[in-house]
C-alpha cells in the first residue's frame, strides 16, 4: 500500500478525523482535505507519528467552484493513488432559511452535494480503470 491513499474531505476533525485514524491504524497512507492548514498539518502529524503512515493534506474549501478539480490535480501531481473516497465535509446553517441569503445556501449546496457528485466522479474513472476503489459517503 505505499502509494495508496485515502481521500477523507472533512478530514481533520470529528467523524472524518475518526475514520482517518481508523484507516491508519490498517496501514492506509491518507489526505486530509479541509480549509484550516493549520489543524490540516497537526492532524497530518499527529497520524504519521502515531501510525507510522504517509500522511498529507490538502487545504480547499469545497464551497468554491474551483475545489473539487484543485483536489483532483493535487493527488495526481503528487503521484497518489486514491484507492478510498472519504466524502465527509459538511456544516450546518445556524440561521433560519428566510434569513439565509441565497449564495449562503448555494455554498452549502456544493459543500453536501455538488463536491460529492463532482469528486466522485472524477476519481471513480480511476477506481473503475484500475478494478480497484471503494467510496463512502458520509451525509446529514
């Protein structure tokens, strides 16, 4: 598995962290993508010190349109093979949805839906073409 990784977006805390240790502990090399670098690195760290794995990351805010092919590229101009999607980011709106204006809802659409379709796409080819790949959407 030295170049096999899993993909975990929402990847440096709660659920996606958990999964993100579990599949460490099983000797799975990961990326961790969310939008603070900073958890992003101690999280990196705290799992290659821990389990003796690989571990990268990938700073991106999957409300941005732009996120889901800046993630693609990066794993391939890194030479990594995505073996496990790990679609996990998500937040809440604490606002009522009268108040919420629409580009709010809009990014909050891309983030639960739009980079889930969109990613899985784009790395389910290279599951199918390689006969090897399992994806797991994780949703509220």
């Amino acid at each position: 598995m030295s170049n096999s990784f899993a993909l975990i977006t929402g990847g440096s805390s709660g659920i996606g962290f958990e999964i993100a240790k579990d599949l460490a502990n099983r000797g799975y090399n990961i990326v961790l993508v969310s939008r603070n670098e900073q958890n992003l690195q101690d999280c990196c760290k705290r799992l290659s010190e821990e389990f003796g794995i690989t571990s990268d990351y990938i700073s991106s805010d999957l409300a941005n349109k732009e996120s889901v092919r800046h993630i693609y590229q990066t794993t391939k101009e890194r030479g990594y093979n995505i073996e496990i999607l790990i679609n996990n980011a998500g937040y809440g709106i604490a606002t009522p949805f009268h108040v919420t204006s629409l580009e709010d809802e809009e990014k909050f659409i891309r983030v639960l839906a739009t980079s889930v379709i969109s990613l899985t796409k784009l790395f389910v080819r290279d599951m199918v073409e390689k006969r090897n790949g399992k994806i797991m959407i994780v949703s509220s």
